[in-house]
C-alpha cells in the first residue's frame, strides 16, 4: 500500500514533469506557472481528498489538467463574441454570464477519480 502514494511535493514534481512531455514543451509557460498550477491542484485534490498524501494513480489525470490548463491559456480566441469585416458580420454563441473559473470547472471533471481515494473527512 506504501506504493501506491508520494508526498506532495512528489505529486508536484511528477504532475509538472508530465504535463511537460504531454505538451512536447510547446506551451508558453515557464517552469514557476507550472509548478504554481501543479501546487494549488494537488492542494486541492488532497483537500478534497482529506489525505496527506498524494496518489500515485491520479499524477496521470491530474497531468492532463494541468495541460488542459496551459492549452486553454494559449488560447487567443476565448471571448471572441463577432467578428466583422466589411460588409460581412458572424455572431458567435456565447454567454456573458460567468460562474467560478474554468480550474474549477476542469476539477469537477475529476471527482469521480477523487472519489476512490477519498477518506471520510471530519472535524477535529
């Protein structure tokens, strides 16, 4: 069972190390966005986890958030609404209306992987 789980620090270093090979180096992000991004989303799945530590089988789902997260802010065209030349206009669906971000958006697409993991949480 030891195995099975690393520390945080760990867990960091492995998420940033494979969203780097996911990427093939081609984001624009430098080494410190990384391991911010890598830190804050361990943090939370060992919040949401009420673990200590990290495990091992999550580094690879965690990894593609993380790339998930350095793609989309590569990404000039969010917010786009129109776009208009001449006489020639194209209206894009949108929503002005913004709940949370998108980080929290992209974790809840993990829970149910959390969820094997999780121990039952309380208070102290």
């Amino acid at each position: 069972m030891a195995g099975k789980f690393i520390s945080s620090d760990e867990a960091e270093t492995a998420l940033v190390e494979t969203a780097k090979a996911l990427l093939q180096e081609a984001g624009t992000w430098n080494d410190a966005q990384y391991g911010i991004y890598a830190a804050k989303l361990v943090s939370d799945v060992l919040d949401y986890c009420h673990r200590d530590d990290f495990p091992k089988a999550l580094v690879y789902t965690c990894a593609d958030l993380l790339a998930k997260r350095v793609n989309d802010s590569a990404d000039d065209t969010k917010g786009l609404k129109s776009i208009k030349m001449d006489d020639t206009q194209f209206d894009f669906a949108h929503s002005d209306v913004v709940s949370g971000t998108q980080a929290d958006a992209d974790f809840e697409t993990i829970r149910p992987k959390l969820n094997l993991y999780r121990k039952i949480g309380g208070w102290s």
